[in-house]
C-alpha cells in the first residue's frame, strides 16, 4: 500500500498561527510594559512550537486558574469514511470505538503487537461511516530511515482487501486552538454564542464531557469539543484555516480581558501533570514503543479489555499481572534524568519533571525540603511523573488504590538520584514524595453549570 504519511521536513514547519503569534508577543509588551523580546522557541514534533512567550513558563501555567490558550496547530488530524471505516477502527484501536454515538470522542492509544505505545489520540464519530481521529505532532510522517511511520500508515496497513476505507490526512484544513480553564465557558459563549456549548439533542442542556459539537460562524464550520490536554474544565476548537489568524486574535484578546494568558509548550506540560491524582501521561515520554501501558493513569478509558480483540491485545492480558505503576510525584527541584529511591533502594525512574506555581504551600511544606524558593508564600515546587517497578499504595478489596487515610492523603517519601556509569546513586538527592492527592483537582468531568455563571 503507497505511503499517505509525509516526508520527513528539510526542517522544522511552521504552524498556521506562527505569524500572529508574534502580534501576540508585541500586544503582551504593550499590555505588560515589557520590553519586546522574540518568542522562545523549541523544536517539537517536527513543528518550531513556542515553549513560552512574554511572559514566563510559571506565569503561563498559572493562567489555567483562569483561561489558558494553547496553538496546538502541531496536531494532527486524520478522517476515515467509508462503510467499513468503524470496522478497521474497531480493530486496530483498543477502545470501543463501534459502539460511540455520533458526537461523542474517545481517548484511545495506537499499540504494537507487542502492546507498547506508538501515540494517543482522541477519535471523533462525525456519522456512521465518518471518523477524525486527532493524533500528535510528528506522528504524521512516514520515513522509513529513521524509522517512522505516520499513524495513518500504520492504521491502514491493517485495512483487509475489499474493505471500503478511505484516510485522509485533513490538517491542512483545520486549526487547532483550545481553550482551558473555569472561565473558558464565558469566553467561548462570548465569542460564539451560548447554542454552541449545549447538548446537540437536548440543546437545554450542556454539552457532555467527551462529546463534541458543529458549527458555523460567519459562513466557516468549526468543531467543538469537549476535551483537552489539562483535565480542567474547557474545550478543543477546530477552526477553517481561512479564519484562524483573525479567530486566534479574538480568542487572545478575550482570554487577556479575562485575566488569562496565551500559554506555550512549558505552561502547557505543567497543565498536564498537574491535572489530578495521577496527572496525564505524554506520549513520549510516559508512553513510548517500549512500555505498555498497564497501569497508566488512563488506561481503562482508552482499552476495553473486554473487546474480542484489538492490535496488542494478547501482550496486554500477558502483561496485566505486571505490578509497575505511573506516579505522580512532588519534588523541591527538577528531576529530569535521576532515579527514584525509597530507603535507599531504588523503585524506578523519571519520566517527566517541571517547575509549577500551582502546589499549594501545604504541599510544598511536606517534603521537608530547606530551599527557600520552596518554602516562601508564593513559592514554587516541582512536579512530575515517573513509571516505578511495582504499586507503592496499599489497595482495597476491590483492587483499588487506597489514596486517602483517615481523610488525608497517601504521601510516600521518596528520594531522587543521579546515577553513575554502575547505576549506583551519586551526589546529593532531590526530596520529595509520590503524591496520592495529586496537585490540582481534575475538573473537566464535572457538570458545567460550575462555570457557566462565572
């Protein structure tokens, strides 16, 4: 079957909004009083992504108290139609995806045979024989040295003779903005109008969490939906490349009267580990092609083991008595690259670490570290996520993780390592302790009457 994926780029492109971004970065200037500085950049993805802009990667990540605004025009988005598209989905992805209702996503993996992680991804059911399935930067280019193949490809490498599916790689089209945070109801209503936030069949009632709506503004279809990278509240707007410059500044200026911020690739990691008891897994780093997902935060709401069968379902049954577990972690400084140590022994590794201005001082104060940037009102702690080899909770009856002790959360002492060429500890450690309680609570599931006043 002929490749769809791309070619690998002679370097890093750009995203639709690459130029308005920098608009952003002169309006922050005059609105902040700063001095105009070009945005901090980084490679991600294949795409030249801002990692902050005017204001700090902290600043940034403080905004989803508020209203974050992500480009996340570096996603990708794939349609399948055709009469026999649910069933190549159905058996290639590991969640249920012939049994969703037109409107409703679906978070979902694409596996090896092997059940280890190639992406993440959220498919869409548009109608019966009508799917887009939005996956990650990088994930559209297929080139065999160096030994990628875009997700497309992969899915259609599974198509049987006969079977009536076409894939389309339909990013082009569309521009992905998302808007997170308690007040992204207000901004979204304000700009588009309460009809596009409600229930598509029962339109006196709001939107489901997971479910998506269509809808058209000024002569252009967007989609909405009702999903997102922080676990907060807020939604994922899909809007027609024509209108994205003019869209982007709309929704900048609103989310900047709101109090809120344009938020780069550094608030937006922050925003994900933060969000929860066990934070969001990233693919590549939580997920990789060389671990499976079991006993990742998300695992029951992406695979169905109950499905007859799916790509890397036999790995996963032989691998479901693995006691291995994605933690969360908060720490008194970065610990990306170290080891995790309890009692001197080591339990596992890190996968991701960040400074967040959003541990609360309580939090902060458990892991009895002496830094005063830690320690202070408006301090700073870090957080982040780690695979360890076995369960550090005690678990009920049910198998249940037990979080919460006579009403406290389960915190468990840890300590964090650079290791030398033997894999011994070196140096001084990093203190911290796995967090049962998580940072922030995640709020995207709850009703949004919560907001809708705000």
């Amino acid at each position: 079957m002929a490749k769809i994926g791309f070619d690998f780029p002679e370097k890093p492109s750009k995203t639709a909004l690459y130029e308005v971004e920098d608009w952003y970065q002169h309006l922050l200037a005059e609105r902040l009083d700063r001095e105009y500085q070009p945005i901090k950049r980084s490679n991600f993805g294949e795409y030249d992504m801002a990692v902050n802009y005017l204001t700090s990667v902290l600043e940034e990540a403080k905004a989803i108290e508020k209203v974050a605004i992500f480009n996340i025009d570096h996603m990708a988005q794939i349609r399948f139609t055709g009469k026999d598209a649910v069933t190549l989905l159905d058996r290639v992805l590991p969640a249920n995806v012939a049994v969703m209702k037109t409107g409703q996503c679906k978070y979902s993996l694409l596996l090896t045979g092997k059940g280890t992680v190639l992406d993440d991804l959220i498919v869409m059911r548009f109608a019966e024989d009508d799917f887009i399935i939005v996956i990650n930067a990088g994930h559209d280019i297929t080139d065999e040295a160096r030994g990628m193949k875009a997700d497309i490809d992969v899915i259609m490498s599974y198509k049987k003779d006969g079977e009536d599916v076409t894939a389309k790689d339909i990013s082009d089209d569309l521009v992905k903005i998302d808007v997170q945070g308690p007040l992204s109801y207000k901004l979204i209503t304000r700009l588009y109008g309460n009809s596009v936030v409600k229930n598509r069949k029962k339109p006196e009632k709001n939107m489901g969490f997971f479910t998506f709506n269509e809808f058209d503004f000024k002569g252009q279809r967007y989609i909405l939906s009702r999903t997102g990278y922080t676990n907060r509240w807020g939604w994922e707007l899909y809007v027609p490349v024509q209108v994205a410059e003019e869209q982007f500044k709309r929704i900048a200026l609103e989310a900047l009267e709101l109090g809120g911020l344009v938020v780069g690739l550094g608030g937006r990691d922050e925003n994900r580990i933060s969000a929860g008891n066990f934070g969001l897994p990233l693919n590549g780093s939580e997920y990789n092609p060389k671990h499976t997902p079991t006993n990742c935060p998300l695992f029951k709401a992406a695979i169905d083991m109950e499905k007859e069968d799916f790509i890397g379902k036999k790995a996963l049954e032989k691998d479901k008595a693995n006691d291995k577990k994605m933690v969360l972690f908060i720490t008194e400084g970065i610990v990306s690259g170290r080891s995790i140590y309890k009692d001197g022994t080591r339990i596992g590794t890190v996968t991701s670490s960040i400074n967040s201005p959003n541990v609360s001082q309580e939090k902060r104060e458990f892991i009895g570290s002496q830094r005063k940037n830690v320690l202070e009102e408006n301090g700073t702690a870090a957080i982040g996520l780690g695979w360890v080899y076995h369960n550090p909770f005690n678990v009920d009856e049910d198998g249940k993780d037990i979080l919460m002790e006579n009403e406290k959360p389960v915190r468990i002492r840890v300590e964090f390592y650079r290791e030398d060429e033997s894999g011994n500890p070196k140096g001084k450690p990093v203190l911290g302790y796995i967090s049962g309680g998580g940072v922030n609570p995640a709020t995207a599931p709850r009703p949004l009457k919560h907001i809708q006043n705000l």
